[in-house]
C-alpha cells in the first residue's frame, strides 16, 4: 500500500446497533419468560376434563388466574395419546415441566367445575395456585413508548440537520455554505489544455494558479497576488470553463458556487453563508472560491429602499465586502467570480482590493473558432475532407456554446439523412437551423404572398448588392424558417469602429425588402417587422448613444455603469426628446428613399432575380453575379466576420 492512500476507517452502522440492543432485549425477554417452564402442547378444557376423568392428570397448576398447567401422571405419560407431548427442549431432564397448558375464562367457574369433577371421580388430583412474573417483560414494555418518543424524535432530527452534513439545505444546517469542495485528484479532470481560445484570458488567470502552486516566486519580491478575479463577458464564451480549469489545474482546495446558492427566504442567511464559506476556504488556506452568476447577490445597492425592511440581499453583499476586504480578512483566499453584468454590480465590490483584476472573455475570433470546433468535433464521425478553417469563417459572432450546439445538431442532421459521417453541408444546415429556426417546407402559404415574399427577399439581396459597406450576401431563401416567411444571410466584416455612412448603407439595405414592395406592387405590407425594428434600434443608437447626428450633436445619453440616477424621469427635456424623434424618423426615410431610388434604377434585375428565386426557391452569391455581376466595390481582407440574418416576418395581424 502506497503512503498516499490511507485506509479508509469502517464506520460501524447505527442500525446494527440498534438491532443488537433489541436482541438482547427480546432474549432476556424470552429466556425470563419461563421457556423452560411452558408445555409444547396446548390443549383445550373439554380435553382436559376427559383427561382427568380418565385419571391421567397428578397436578394442575393455575398461574396467574388465566392459564392452567397441567402435570401427567407416570402411568398416563407411556400412554399412545401421550406420547407426542415431548418434553422441552429447553429443559429435557426436568420432571416439573408441565404436559399441557391452556386457558381458561372465569378462574371462579373453572375452579368450581375442577374441584366438583375431582369429587365425583374420587381422584388424587391436586390444585394449585401460583403467580409469575417477568421483570424484563414488565421494564421493557414501561420503556417501549419511551424508546418509540426518543427513537422518532432521533429520525426527525438527523433528516432535518440534513444528516449532518456541511452542506445541507435543511433547517438546522441552512446558514451553512453550499459550496462544493472540489479535490483535484478525483472530481476535476479540466486543465487549461481543454479550453480553446481564451488565450489572453487564461494568461491573466495562470498567473493566479502559478501563484498558489510558487508562492515564494512572488513574495520574494514583495508582491502579494490579486485578492478576486472577475470573469466578465457574453454568455457561452467560457466564463465557468475557464473556472473549470482553474480548478484542475490549481494544487488547492476550490470551492464552487452560484450566487443564487446564498439567497433563501429566511432573514441573515445569506450572510451567515457567506461567513461560514469564507470560514471553511480559511481553514484549507491557500484556497480559491469561485462564485458564478455573482449579479444575484452583488447588484448595486440602493439610495432608498422601497420594500420598507432590511434588504436581505444587501446583507448578504456587505457581508462578502467584509470577508473580502475588511478590518479581519486573510489574504490566503482568493475569490473568482463570473458574471454578464458586471455592469449591474456594486462599485464597493469592483474596487480593488476585492476583484483586483476585471478579465475580459470575448467572443472568440477566426483562429480562436477554429481552435473550439477541434475539440468539439473529437468525439465526431467526420468525413476527411472537412475543412475546419471554412466552418470556422462560417460562424463568425458564434460563442463557444454556440460552436458546441452547431456540432451537436450537425450530428443529428447527419444521423436523421442515415449518414456515416458528419458531412460539410451538415454544418452549414445545422448553422441555418440555429440562426433561422427550422424549415417548414409543408406551411401553407397563397401565390401571391410568395411572390411578395421573393420580391422582399430579392430586394435585400439588390441593394446590399449595390451599396459600398453593405454586408456581402451569403443565401437568399423564400422557404419558411421559424416564425419567418423568408430569409437572407449576410457575411459583413466586424468592425472595431463604425463609420456613419457604414450605419447608413446597413440601414438602407435592411429597408430594401420594403422598398422592393413599394416599387413593384405599389403597396406595402407587415412582413418588414424584424427590417424595421433594426432600423430603428440603428437610427435610435446614432442619435442617443453614439452622437452621430449633427442637429442633436456630440451627446450621449447611454450609461455604460448602468446605474445611472435617472430613475423614472428621461435625462433629456421635452424639446430634446422631440428633436430626437424627428432626426430618428429623418435619418429611416431618408434610407428608404435612397433604397427605393436604387430599385427603380434596376427594377428589370431585380425581377429578374426574383423570378429565380421563385424558381429555385434557394439562390447564393453566383446567381447575384450571373445578374448584376461582379460587385463594384473592392472588398477588404475579412478577418473576422458576422452572421446576420434578415427575415421577412408572418403577417402581423396572424401573429396577434
């Protein structure tokens, strides 16, 4: 046996505890009882009569006024109707051992007709009267309902401490933490190896874990590490992976809990959890405690408190700022946490001391796509020739949840066409299924809206066709998706930087499926729903936010924080908001008019290719240059990119 592995201590079961005091009870019980003294034959009083008429019976015992005992004579005992009457088992030497026994009712009647048949038949007969008792008995059955009470009253309270155990949610265990302690050796299998991407995000946090396994390599110099690390970035981009690993690859105890783990209905909860979990990370110091979705307990808190009570939630904030940074903290524990909204949370908890360091995690660009698609296609059967750079540029804004549920539903598309493999236009219908929903070939939809449909569709294919910074077409589909009557994938570049006249031709061409309808059929209809409420969230964000419109000028009115003192009020006046609206309204019409220009100037292409569309009901980029031809802006080289998707919307009156 190794030195590591130290035999692990039986613990005696309290059941064979209990088990063995009842038998000892009932064996005291039984052998107390008079075993030795009881027939292993009963009979019943007529028999008894016949068997003292005839002779047969020296004594009769009555015991306890209730049953008799009843001796045979010598002669009677050689006797053929005597014989199975063996003697007891217990006792076989014993001549006082009774031949039978039985009960009887009345003891005044049963003696009467007893003594009268002794008189009538002249026997030698005798009577006798005794009383027994059995200590054990009578202690045992004055202690039963005692034991049952305390017995009970065990159970009930072993299941409400939860067993005993740290952890447990019941009622005198609920101000104890519900972190789980992660050993390395055994329940964490993740290491840094296993994240892909990520890379200056796991740099930043390594140099915790090089801290907690060289500590020397540090405080040699002076320095101390960072107190907390925060996690912050979109959802599915690896925020709790990241942790994951952090876990496996530290050589120190690592507590794991949600935020929410601390909230329960009853008051100073929260608090006594926070104390008791930064109590057990203290004691296994040096330790890390990693605290998902932290916004449940550290949103900002409030100037006046409308409940009109002690907020619990802001008890148990201020308890984690004491344990992180107070008059009695231990640096030896450092706190990890992972949140989406970080800007909801407490600036006391952001300063530094507590969460020193804020790590950025992204969505993964070209290269870092590419890296998750190969640990995700591991476990898949996929063809040879699959290229992984091509999938990678194909899902551009994907998270790394993203890529994970473009693999998995790209395995069941292949699965459901009886495939051997996982082929490359499994991935590319299993993108569409996740960004347009699923198609639905068997909808019922008129002639005429169909054509309409194309129409919409053809549009936006035309003028983002002919416009400069408008994203380059992908496929243009009229086959129902999801809610959408139609479709068309967009590849634009991602852009760190945004350019007014970028807005602008973006704008523009998500108004062209409407302005498509207004130039062919003269009418408009409710299928630009989707078109306009991006148009309109663009134009707002030009005017309010970015301060791209020359009237309004250079202001903005978006609070990065989050917690601005706005309350209900606007931060604007009257006036203000009405030039808003009208430069909102200016900036859509404006794009529509520009986009309605655009299709009368190449109205005959544009039917033209929605005459293809009609036909083929699926087009791509080839059809767009075998029409128009090649594109008239020289592209820049795309590093990375991003998937848009505009859709031609369900007849709102069929919605409602």
């Amino acid at each position: 046996m190794s030195k590591d592995k130290k035999p692990k201590n039986k613990k005696l079961n309290h059941w064979l505890i209990y088990g063995g005091a009842l038998a000892i009870i009932l064996a005291f019980q039984v052998f107390s009882g008079g075993l030795g003294n009881s027939s292993n034959v009963s009979t019943t009083p007529s028999q008894f009569f016949k068997y003292l008429k005839d002779g047969d019976i020296r004594k009769v015992e009555i015991v306890n006024k209730r049953e008799a005992l009843v001796y045979l004579t010598t002669k009677a005992s050689s006797k053929d109707i005597h014989k199975k009457n063996k003697k007891s088992q217990f006792f076989p030497n014993s001549s006082e051992v009774p031949n039978y026994k039985f009960e009887f009712g009345d003891v005044q009647l049963f003696q009467k007709q007893l003594e009268d048949t002794i008189k009538e038949e002249d026997l030698d007969t005798s009577l006798n009267f005794k009383s027994e008792t059995n200590a054990w008995g009578d202690i045992l059955s004055s202690l039963i309902p005692f034991i049952l009470i305390i017995g009970i009253w065990i159970f009930i309270m072993r299941r409400m401490s939860g067993g005993g155990a740290a952890g447990g949610g019941q009622i005198f265990n609920i101000g104890k933490s519900k972190a789980k302690l992660f050993d390395e050796k055994i329940e964490t299998k993740t290491t840094f190896k296993d994240v892909a991407g990520l890379e200056g995000a796991k740099e930043e946090i390594q140099e915790i874990v090089d801290f907690l396994k060289h500590p020397e390599k540090y405080t040699a110099l002076g320095g101390k590490i960072p107190k907390g690390a925060l996690l912050v970035g979109p959802p599915g981009t690896g925020k709790t992976l990241l942790a994951k690993a952090v876990a496996g690859e530290a050589k120190a105890p690592f507590f794991s809990l949600s935020g929410s783990d601390f909230v329960e209905m009853f008051v100073g909860v929260g608090a006594s959890r926070v104390r008791d979990l930064f109590k057990q990370a203290k004691e296994k110091a040096p330790s890390i405690i990693f605290i998902d979705e932290i916004d449940a307990i550290g949103r900002a808190r409030g100037k006046s408190n409308f409940s009109g009570s002690n907020d619990e939630r802001e008890n148990t904030l201020n308890q984690l700022l004491t344990e992180m940074d107070g008059f009695g903290s231990n640096s030896n524990v450092i706190v990890l946490a992972a949140t989406n909204r970080a800007d909801v949370l407490d600036k006391a908890l952001m300063r530094a001391g507590r969460f020193d360091r804020q790590i950025y995690v992204d969505l993964p660009d070209v290269r870092e796509r590419k890296e998750i698609f190969d640990v995700h296609l591991k476990p898949l059967k996929k063809s040879k020739d699959l290229d992984t750079d091509f999938l990678s540029k194909q899902t551009p804004g994907f998270s790394g949840a993203d890529i994970a549920n473009v693999c998995n539903e790209a395995a069941l598309i292949a699965a459901r066409g009886d495939k051997k493999s996982v082929e490359k236009q499994d991935f590319l219908d299993a993108v569409d299924r996740i960004v347009g929903g699923l198609e639905k070939k068997n909808k019922i939809i008129t002639p005429s809206e169909k054509r309409a449909v194309a129409f919409h569709e053809a549009g936006h294919a035309t003028v983002s066709w002919m416009l400069e910074h408008a994203a380059p077409l992908v496929k243009v589909t009229i086959v129902p998706r999801g809610r959408s009557l139609g479709a068309a994938w967009y590849l634009p570049e991602e852009r760190l930087i945004v350019r007014p006249e970028q807005m602008l031709d973006e704008m523009c061409a998500a108004l062209g499926g409407r302005a498509a309808e207004k130039v062919i059929f003269d009418k408009i209809s409710t299928g630009a729903l989707s078109d306009l409420e991006k148009v309109t969230k663009q134009a707002r964000a030009m005017v309010t936010i970015y301060g791209l419109s020359d009237k309004v000028g250079n202001i903005t009115y978006y609070d990065s924080s989050g917690q601005n003192d706005y309350g209900f009020s606007k931060p604007y006046s009257e006036q203000t908001a009405e030039l808003i609206d009208k430069e909102i309204s200016n900036i859509i019409e404006n794009q529509y008019q520009r986009a309605i220009k655009l299709l009368e100037e190449n109205k005959d292409r544009l039917t033209e290719l929605a005459e293809v569309l009609l036909k083929e009901e699926v087009i791509f980029k080839d059809n767009l240059e075998t029409i128009f031809g090649k594109r008239p802006f020289q592209e820049e080289e795309v590093i990375q990119s991003k998937t848009e998707v505009t859709s031609t919307d369900k007849k709102k009156d069929e919605e409602e």
